[in-house]
C-alpha cells in the first residue's frame, strides 16, 4: 500500500508536465491501478486530456482508461462531447474505432442524445470496420435514448443485407437483442431473417437469429410451424455443439407454444430427447449438465418422453459433480409419477445412505421432501410408506433439515385422516426413542421432528394405544436438555395425552390408575416449572396447578375427565397460507379513507378554528344521520355477518369443504387393500419403507386383475353396442387408486375469493422503454436532434441525411412517387388559377404559410433541447394522453353451468380467404369437463377448416381437456368467399362432464358470429396515402350520425381501434381520420367527428355493402357508450 | 436501472485469485463490482476441477473456463448459450495466442492494455463484433503499426 500511494504521487507529478507522452504514460499506470481496485476518479480531467490527444497513441489509452473508469456519475463526461465527435468523423479509422468502443463502454443519456446522429451517420460509413462498429453501439444508444430507434430503425434494417458479413452479423445482434426485450415489434421482419437462416453458414449469426426466433415463436404460432423444419435439418446436420444445443432449446421453446391446438410433433420431441440423451452420456461435464437443463424443459410439456429416460437420469446421481447430480435432482422432482414414485424415492433414500457431505445430503432430503409433497401429495398413493419414509429420514445425523421433515409430519397428519392412527403410532416410537434424536440438539437440527412427534401424539391422542408408555417417555428428564420451544410443545400436549388417558381411566372405573397417572404428573412436572425457557416455565407452573386441583377433586371422588377433556375440544383445521389476503374487503369499507379528519394545516387552523369546527359539526350531522336509518343498519348487520363468515379468525358452523382424491375414477368400486399394521414395524437388515414397496406391488397386481376381471365383464355387456371410449387399457397412472380412502382436506379458504395470482411487472425495466412500434412512420418531433448553428437553420433544406432517410421510407414505391408528382402538378396548376382568382387570397395563404413555418421552427427548437415533447398530431392509435379503460376482444360466444365459451375472429393480411377464430373455454363447474368436441354448421360462404379425409358434419376435437376451474384457448381456422357481409353461424359444443357420479354427455349450442370488422386488419396508414386514396374517386361514401356519446374523443377513437381494428392517420382536435384494410384487400377510410353530444362518421370505401355494414356495427358499438 | 447485455462482463484472474483484467458491459458503482469481483472469484475458486463450466449466479449464469494459470469468466443471461460463451472465451484466448505468440499470464501483465485493445475489438459492449479471427487480428495489427510509426516519429530528435 505504501508502495502504491508512492506510485500515485509520481503519477501526479507526471500529469502534471506538459509533455502528453508523459501523461499518457501515467494514464496507463492509473488504469493498471484501477483495476488493482484503486479510485482513480480523481484524475477524470487528465484522462480527457490524454483522449483529446492527436497521436493515436495516446488517444487509444485515454479511452480505454475512460472506458474502465467513467460512468454516467462522471461529471467531467459532459465535456468530452465535443472530442468524441471530433474523433469520430476522424479521416483515420482506428481513431473513429477507439472513439466507438470507447463510447460503448461510458455512453450516457446525454452523449446519447447528442451523438446519436453521428453515430447513425457512421453505420453507413465505406469502411466496415466502422460500419460494424457503429452498429453494436447504436445498440446502446437506443438503451439509452429510446427516441433514437424509430428514426434510426431503417437504416439499421439494410444494414441485415450489409454486403460485409461482419456488419450483417452485428446488425443481426442488434435486432436479436432488441427483439428479445420486445419481440412483436420486430415480426415483420421474421421473412427476411428467415431467409437468412436458411442461408447463413456462419454459426454465430445462426445461433442469434434462431435466439430471436425462439422469441418470436410465442407470439406467432404459424411461424413456429414453418421452423421446425429446418431446425430439425440443423439437428441433423450440425457438429457444432452451441448450435446444436440452441437449435435444441428453441425446438423446444417453439413446441411448448404450439403445444395447443396443433398436431402433435412427437417425431421432434423425441430427436430432441435422442440429441440430449448424447449430451448426457457425454463425458464433458459441461454437455451433460447442459443436456439435463434442456431435459428439464421438456419434461414440463412432454414428460412422457422424458420418463423413459428414467435410468440415464438416475445414473446421474453417481456422477463426481455436484452440480450435475443437483440437476439431475430436479429432473427426478418432475419425473415422477404415481407408478414410479416409491422407486424413484427409493433409490433416493439409498444414495441418502451413502452421500457424502451434509450439503448434499441435505439437499437430497429437501427434494425427496418435495418431491413427494409436491402438487398436494398428488402422486402418493400410499402415505403409510410416506410416514415411514420421514420416520426413516430422521435417522440422519447432521442435517439442518429438521423442521422440514416436523412439518411434513404435521401436514399429513392432520390433513390425511385416514392415516392419523399410523402416524400416532409411529410418532410414539420416536418419542420414545427420542434420546436417540435428542443427542444432536442443535437449531433446525433432528431434533425438530420431536416438536411433531410431540404435537401428533397430544393432538390426536385418541389413537393412542399405549398412552402411559408415551407420557411417561415425555416426562423423562432427558427432555429438559431438548430447546425450549420443543419443551413448550412437549408440556402443552402432555396434557392432553393426560386428558384422554384420565377419561379412559375413569370410563373404565380404574380410579386407583386414574390417580397415579395424576400423581405422575405432579412428580414430574416441577423439572419443567425451573426451566429457563419462559414458555415452558408459564406453561408448566399453569398445568401443575390445574393438576393438583384435578388431584383434590379425585380425591374427593369427583369425576373430572369430561370437564379437562373439554379443554381441548374440537379439531383444528388448516388454513391456507393465503387465506388472510384472499379475505374480500367488505362493501363500504374504504381502507384508504381517514378515520378521523387529518388535522389540517396549523396556520389555518389558529387562524379561524371557530369555521373548522363549524364544519366539522354540519358534516358529522350529515354522516349520522343514514346511521339511523333502518334499513342501512340491517345492511350492515348483513356485511358484518358476509365478513365473518369470510373471516378465517371466526369459527364456522359448517364444516369445512373436503377434497376426493382427485383423478381417481370411481375409487368406492375398487376394493380397498387392508394392510395389516401388526406386521412389525421393523425388520432387521431391511429398512420399513421397503416394505410398503413390496407390499404397493402386490396391492397394485391385485387391483389390476381384478380391473380386468371387471372389464372383461363390462367387455361381455357391452358387446352389442358402439362404444368406441374407455375400451383402451393399460396400466396407465388413473388406475393406480390409493390404498386408503384418502381425505385430502384442502385448506380452508375465505369464500368469495378470488383466483388471481398476478405477477407484477418490474416497472424498472430498462427495454420498456424501448417498446416501441417500428412499423409506424416517423413524426417530425422524432428526429434525432442534429448540431448546427441556430441562425442558420433553414426549413427547406434539411441538410443531415436523415430526413433523405424518411422520404425513402415514407415511399415504399416508386409507383407512389411518380403519381404523387403528377398530383403535384396539378396542385401546381390548380394553385396557379387559384392564384389568378384573387390576389387576396394569395396573402392569406402566405400568412398561413408563414405560420406554419414558425410552429415548426418552435418545435424543432423545442426537440432539440428537449427530452419530451407531444407530438403535434397524434399518430396511428397511440394515444397515450390518458390512461384507457381497460378492454378486452373477447366476446361471450355461449355459456351454461359447466363452460363458458368466450371468442375473438382475426384475420390475417397473407391470406385473403381465412379467419382465425380463437376460443376461450372455462371450466365453470367443479368437475372435469373432458373429450370436447367443437362443430359447426356451414353456411356456402363460411366453412370451418377441417383436417383432411373428415366429413362436413364432424366436429374438430378441442385439443386439451379441463379441470375445475381451468380456462385454455383452442384456434379454429374458417374459410371464407365474400367478406363484404357478416356471418352468423349455428354451431355446438359437445363434452362429457366427469365428477364423482360418474360422466354425462352435454351439448351448449351456440351462434358464431363473424362481424365485418373481424375481417378488418388494423393497417397503419401515412396521412399522403390516405389523401391519394380519398381523392382516387374509386371509393363509395356512406355516413353515420349517432346522438348521446359522453365518452372523451379519446376513448372514442380507442374503442373504434380496438374493437373495428382501424388505426388513427390523423386527429386534430375533436377530428381524426382512420384507416384499415379488409383482408381482401378493400380499403376502408372513416373520418370521426365529435360534436356536443354526438359523433358523425363518414366513411369511404371500395365496397359499398361492405362500408355500410362497418357502420352500422360502428353505430352499434358507439350507441352502447 | 442497470442497463443489461449479452455478456454483462469478463473477468480473468489468476488461480491465486488475483485480478488481471476485467471488463464490464453493464453500469455498475465501484463498490458494487469489487464486491462482485471477490465473491465470483471465491466462488469459482472453490470449484472442484471436474465439475462443469457453468454457475448460477443471482440472476446471472458464470461462463468459465480455465488456461492454464489463469481464469476466464463471464457472466451471461438466463436465455444465452453457455456453449456459445465458452466459445468466445475461447476464441479470445486464440486471439490473445495469435497477437502474443502463445500467450502467457505475464504477457497480459506486462502487456495489459493491449490485452483490452484485443478484447474491444472482438467484442463491445456484451455483442461480439468479429467473428473472424483473421479481421480482429488485423485491426489490431495495422493500428499498432499506426502506433509504431507514431512512436518513430516521435522518437525522432525534434528540432
């Protein structure tokens, strides 16, 4: 350190010489030093000495010490703007390089800002090796002024087809990553990067633009389709193993999106599982711990394919590494199933044995914990062997995982009933056993499970069979050694297994026992009373007192077990860890609102505090007076009640609600096994759990002969009739029933909960900011701000490129410009006689003119110094003023008790004669609605698209089936021939509704309807454009008026968006034209009106019929608001 | 905000935990990275040698991968590919290998800046920008000659 702070000063001293190698040289030390860990802030302004040099040398130095240490805290940076461009218009390429790179590593906001033009500039500059550069940090000038992207956005486009591989593969970057954050913005371009996956050999740019794929895929299915092709060939092909494990996961990515409503891909599934499988049995540790993350994701979707993987993933478990035995852990926790589980757990159990390493082993033992519990015990079947297993888990020495295994004591014991007895008995066993449990007393340690043990033995100490072993081996001395929260446990349930043994005692009219269980207690109980542990002392001095009491009492003769037994009356039932929240807040009350008036400012008040109080008193007069009212009051009373009955603090009447085991059909008709629990619980050389395994297997033989004993029967009456369902028989998971009659409870919930589980979005998000729609034209306030001097800005000349930029993309055809100069001409000559007309009017224009003129030099002022600024006209539907209600497309399509169908038509502009109709089923009823069978009535013009070889009069399957309370969306393909009328189309859905009684067939019928909007594509307009096609003369007019609208302008022009898909081309004031396009291609073109209370609009279009129907759903919708 | 990219940053130590370059493509306060520097070294450090090349790390995956005395690491996104990211590391050990001339922990010592001038021209800000090795070496070649005849000219007697 002395050494350092040595160098330092000599550093200081050589900045401080004329000589800039000097400094340089210094520069470069610091840099050295700061990477070392020391500040070198301080010598920022030496540093931009050293970057304003003209050697190249010592510029290159500068900005890489600049680039280590500035950031955008760096005051100093503002001064650096003017270097930086200087450099990098540089005649020298490594000067315009060193300025770039270094620009990536500092840029901030402002130099953003300031240099965003330049740099766009630069990406069309001869040399590659700028262009290249350019482009990567225009990357992080969009970060850090979003503004720039829309003006910049084009060029960065044609840069994708850079005759350079080096820029195209950057530009492709950019966009990756730009799509990546927002990737609907970016689906036009999905042809063209298409094109360049299939033509792209360099591995770099494929990985990338499979990456984007991957993101555009979910937003996009028909893209994901058209994929899968030539991923697959890259498969096949590739021997890079990046590209190979990117093509990999993307297959997958896409799968799981399409993964409704599509065929099934099985062949793509299973070369993805044959890549991976490779990978794993790969002897690089990198390939197999890559191999089992991508497994993992399949698993979620087709965790069939993956399952008969089962032995390579367990052989993972052997492996040296750690991590790659964690991941291969995971894969088990969603492998499994109710047919695997107790093996799978088994081998589990075996490498528990014989792991080294507590980590590990604790890591074992939380996912053979989850593993079981996961999905609410779903998979076992058998929770006598769970218990058994927990038990067994206790035997570990050194975990830190003893609370997990108490709890999940607990949570069986009280939310399985039928397994209670078992439990009390094996918890007795370990109470018993407890100093071998007891000897690791450390926090979270083994002996945890004691507080459990403790817990179950007292609760349910009704199953009991030998209570006075039990309580005596809680009032050993050796519990006083176990933590205090455990000895509070021990002490309160001592009672009660006191409680129940007294009653027994009594019934049995043993009195002499009765009082030797209460003398017992009264021995024993004093060790417990000097305890340190507050808890335990209070609990223990209480029960001793109650105890001599009951001890006078029996004395006397008195019975006392039914009053003590009464203190620990009825059944606890568990909540459910969100009930608290899900507790609705009552009508009327508002928990925002003061409860008493917030004191008001204490000037005001000691200046006239007889007019507060005044006040004050008028408004409690107002407040009381509904009070009295009779009705109000027994509305209250009613909401008192509403919210008790929600309040889970407020014992209910009624019991609570109980779960089936879910997914096991008809459980009454299939014979329960008993299993005989006085087998003895201990084997010697073989571990208990074993033995359920073995005893599951035989149960599960038995049951499935007798199941196909059954069928067979079912098969000899059936006979005769078509019955094409259930006939299929394998062992599949339903038939596995559990061995008991299990009564899951679920956990209490308040009742008009509601389902909601919304994810919050990080507001701080830094690419929200780049969300930002591409495919809309450029506005004048969005151009980058350029430099130049103030008195010579001109408005005619525009004399940066980029405006050339904006004329090329405001005219995609040259068709357009060579009309559009021929309508100029005729401007031309029109204003020539207009001209001649009058000379007043001539003024008048140029007065105009001149206006206009200085509006726009304000605003271009304005954008330059400013961030923010509202554009002058509002552009294509982003209307961001206010805030809109919230809306959705989906219209109700039929509902009945169990479904609820809610749908929405799209079309699309590739395809003229195919609207996608998208439906939403909702499950409303508490059973499981399964087979759903969707079909409709064809009209001449509109068909629904069907598979191949299928009659008109089947219906297409909904691919997925529904749970209680579940919703999906299935797509439905129609075709169609005319579009210039709406459709109604008669249609039903059929499926069988599945719940304990056994399934019911029902139908819902409904009426599709296909209004002339849903054949409309919300098509973004240039306000040129939309004057050429009003003024083309091919159009027919039609006009609407409608009276009554309240709603703003700007919810007005929302809803016609959203619902009639147009898109505004302009609006001034209470004024706007919009535009959209039929997917035959017809234009439509409206202009709004707001009036007082009404709302006209004219409407041009090439269809007559077609215009009059749009408005007349237009008049529909708007009459509603 | 932190503003985010492909690779978030590089570190290279030495197998004695000593730092010999880092490079950050995300904004972060001094403190923040020291902090980070000494748990991601630690981490690595304490990693068995066969175990794979890859860490979760907060949010973040660790790429690393070690030559000979000294680590390479980097620190990628949730979505990227790690195999892609050895790769870079790789190819910029290559780079480093074809500009030194088997390269070894001290040149990059003795030579550190130069070592950045490589790394910036392969890759900036998180993207890799050359994906050929011929061009990255060149860049940095033909601007060294540019230095050199710099250095020659200023080495000149000035009159």
């Amino acid at each position: 350190a002395k050494y350092i702070s040595q160098c330092i000063d000599e550093i200081k001293q050589e900045l401080k010489q004329d000589n800039i190698a000097v400094k340089a040289n210094a520069v470069c030390k610091l840099t050295y030093l700061q990477m070392l860990g020391y500040d070198i802030s301080w010598a920022a302004f030496n540093i931009i000495e050293v970057m304003s040099a003209s050697k190249f040398t010592f510029k290159r130095i500068g900005y890489l010490a600049a680039s280590q240490c500035f950031h955008e805290g760096t005051d100093v940076i503002m001064l650096t703007t003017n270097q930086i461009r200087k450099d990098l218009s540089s005649p020298n390429q490594y000067d315009t390089g060193v300025a770039l790179t270094g620009l990536s590593c500092f840029v901030t906001p402002d130099l953003a800002r300031d240099l965003a033009n330049d740099i766009m500039t630069l990406m069309s500059h001869t040399k590659p090796y700028i262009r290249k550069k350019a482009v990567l940090i225009m990357y992080k000038v969009f970060l850090k002024y979003p503004e720039s992207l829309r003006p910049a956005f084009p060029r960065l486009k044609e840069k994708l087809e850079d005759p350079d591989p080096g820029v195209q593969s950057a530009a492709v970057n950019v966009i990756c990553e730009l799509a990546r954050r927002n990737p609907k913005n970016y689906l036009s371009l999905a042809p063209l990067f298409f094109k360049l996956m299939t033509s792209s050999t360099n591995n770099w740019v494929l990985i990338k633009i499979i990456k984007l794929f991957g993101a555009l895929t979910p937003l996009e299915p028909r893209l994901g389709k058209k994929l899968i092709e030539p991923l697959t060939n890259l498969i096949h092909s590739t021997s890079a193993m990046s590209l190979l494990y990117e093509c990999v996961n993307t297959v997958i990515a896409v799968l799981i999106s399409l993964s409704s409503g599509m065929p099934n891909h099985s062949a793509s599934i299973q070369l993805c599982v044959q890549k991976l499988r490779i990978l794993i049995e790969d002897s690089d540790q990198n390939l197999k711990y890559l191999g089992l993350l991508a497994m993992s994701k399949i698993l979620k979707t087709h965790p069939k394919s993956v399952q008969s993987h089962k032995d390579l993933i367990l052989q993972c478990l052997d492996d040296k590494d750690e991590s790659i035995r964690l991941r291969a852990l995971d894969l088990l926790y969603g492998m499994v199933s109710k047919k695997n589980l107790m093996e799978i757990v088994k081998k589990l159990m075996i490498h528990v044995d014989k792991a080294e390493g507590t980590t590990y082993r604790d890591e074992l033992l939380t996912k053979i914990i989850d593993i079981c519990s996961q999905s609410n015990y779903q998979y076992i079947t058998n929770f006598e062997w769970y218990i058994s297993i927990l038990v067994e888990l206790t035997r570990l020495e050194g975990t830190r995982h003893g609370h997990l295994i108490a709890a999940q004591m607990l949570d069986v014991a009280i939310r399985v009933k039928a397994i209670r007895k078992f439990a009390v008995s094996q918890m007795a066993m370990l109470l018993d056993n407890a100093h071998l449990i007891a000897s690791n007393t450390q926090r979270n340690g083994i002996c945890e499970v004691l507080y459990a043990a403790a817990w179950i033995c007292g609760e349910f100490s009704e199953h009991l069979e030998e209570a006075n072993q039990t309580l005596e081996a809680m009032l050993r001395p050796k519990v006083t050694t176990l933590p205090g929260h455990i000895q509070a446990v021990y002490v309160q349930n001592m009672v009660k297994l006191y409680a129940s043994i007294l009653q027994q005692k009594e019934q049995a009219g043993e009195k002499e026992a009765a009082q030797e269980i209460t003398q017992l207690m009264i021995e024993r109980l004093p060790q417990f009373v000097q305890s340190a542990d507050l808890e335990v002392q209070e609990r223990a001095s209480c029960i001793l007192q109650l105890i001599k009491y009951i001890q006078k009492l029996q004395v006397k003769e008195v019975p006392v077990a039914e009053e003590v037994i009464a203190l620990f009356a009825g059944e606890l039932n568990p909540v459910a860890p969100k009930a608290q929240k899900k507790v609705p807040v009552p009508e009327g009350l508002d928990l925002d609102a003061w409860i008493n008036e917030p004191p008001s400012d204490s000037e005001s008040e000691d200046e006239k505090p007889k007019t507060i109080f005044h006040e004050e008193e008028q408004r409690h007069t107002r407040h009381r007076q509904p009070e009295i009212d009779e009705e109000e009051l027994a509305r209250r009373r009613e909401a008192r009640k509403q919210e008790q009955a929600n309040n889970p603090f407020y014992i209910k009447s009624s019991p609570s609600p109980q779960k089936r085991y879910q997914d096991t059909p008809g459980v009454e008709h299939i014979p329960v096994v008993q299993i005989d629990l006085s087998v003895p619980l201990k084997v010697p050389g073989m571990p208990m759990s074993d033995q359920y395994v073995k005893l599951e297997e035989e149960r599960r033989h038995k049951q499935k002969l007798e199941k196909d004993k059954k069928k067979k029967k079912q098969k000899k009456e059936k006979r005769g009739k078509h019955h094409r369902h259930n006939s299929l028989h394998t062992e599949s998971e339903e038939d596995i029933a559990p061995a008991h009659h299990v009564d899951i409870i679920t956990e209490e919930m308040p009742e008009n909960a509601l389902p909601s589980d919304e994810d919050d979005k990080d507001p701080n998000d830094p690419y929200k900011a780049l969300d930002i729609d591409l495919d809309k034209p450029l506005a004048d306030s969005e151009k980058l701000p350029v430099q130049r001097h103030r008195n010579v800005e001109t408005l005619k000349s525009p004399d940066s490129e980029l405006p050339l930029e904006e004329k090329k993309s405001k005219k995609p055809k040259k068709k357009e410009k060579k009309h559009k100069d021929k309508e100029r001409d005729k401007g031309k000559k029109k204003e020539k006689e207009k001209k001649k007309s009058s000379k007043h009017k001539k003024k008048k224009h140029k007065k105009e003119k001149e206006e206009k003129s200085k509006d726009k030099k304000k605003s271009k002022k304005k954008s330059h110094h400013s961030e923010e600024e509202p554009p002058a006209s509002v552009q294509n539907g982003t209307l961001e003023d206010e805030p809109l209600p919230p809306m959705s497309s989906y219209r109700l399509l039929a509902e009945n008790p169990y479904i609820k169908m809610t749908y929405d038509i799209q079309g699309n502009l590739q395809n003229d004669s195919k609207v996608t109709v998208s439906v939403i089923f909702e499950n409303k009823s508490t059973s499981f609605l399964k087979s759903m069978e969707l079909n409709v009535l064809d009209s001449l013009n509109t068909k629904m698209l069907r598979p191949e070889g299928s009659s008109v009069h089947d219906g297409i399957p909904v691919p997925f089936q529904l749970p209680p309370g579940i919703s999906n969306e299935a797509q439905f393909v129609f075709t169609l021939q005319s579009i210039v009328m709406a459709q109604k189309l008669k249609g039903t859905l059929s499926f069988i509704v599945k719940n304990d009684e056994g399934s019911t067939h029902e139908k819902l019928d409904f009426k599709l309807h296909f209004s002339c909007a849903s054949y409309l594509i919300t098509t973004p307009c240039y306000s040129d454009a939309f004057a050429k096609l009003l003024e083309s003369g091919d159009l027919h007019m039609s006009s609407i008026k409608v009276d009554g609208i309240s709603i703003s302008f700007q919810h007005l022009l929302a809803k016609i968006c959203f619902h009639h898909h147009f898109s505004v081309v302009e609006r001034v004031d209470s004024c706007a034209s919009m535009y959209s396009r039929s997917i035959q291609g017809h234009h439509v073109c409206l202009l709004v009106k707001k009036g007082e209370n009404s709302v006209s609009i004219d409407g041009k279009c090439n269809d007559s019929t077609l215009l009059s129907n749009l408005l007349d759903e237009m008049k529909e919708t708007l009459s509603k608001c | 905000g932190r503003i985010l990219c492909q690779i978030h940053f590089i570190l290279l130590f030495s197998r004695q935990g000593k730092l010999r370059l880092q490079k950050w493509y995300t904004t972060l306060p001094d403190k923040e990275k020291k902090k980070i520097i000494r748990e991601i070294v630690q981490i690595i450090l304490s990693r068995n040698q066969r175990t794979s090349s890859f860490v979760d790390w907060k949010d973040l995956k660790l790429v690393y991968k070690r030559y000979a005395s000294l680590y390479f690491c980097c620190a990628i996104e949730d979505q990227d590919n790690e195999l892609l990211t050895l790769e870079v590391v790789h190819r910029y050990v290559e780079l480093l290998d074809r500009y030194f001339g088997n390269v070894c922990e001290l040149d990059i010592i003795f030579n550190f800046e130069k070592a950045y001038f490589i790394l910036d021209e392969f890759i900036i800000g998180g993207e890799v920008q050359e994906t050929s090795k011929k061009t990255a070496v060149k860049a940095i070649e033909d601007s060294d000659m540019l230095q050199e005849t710099v250095e020659e000219y200023m080495n000149k007697p000035a009159f």
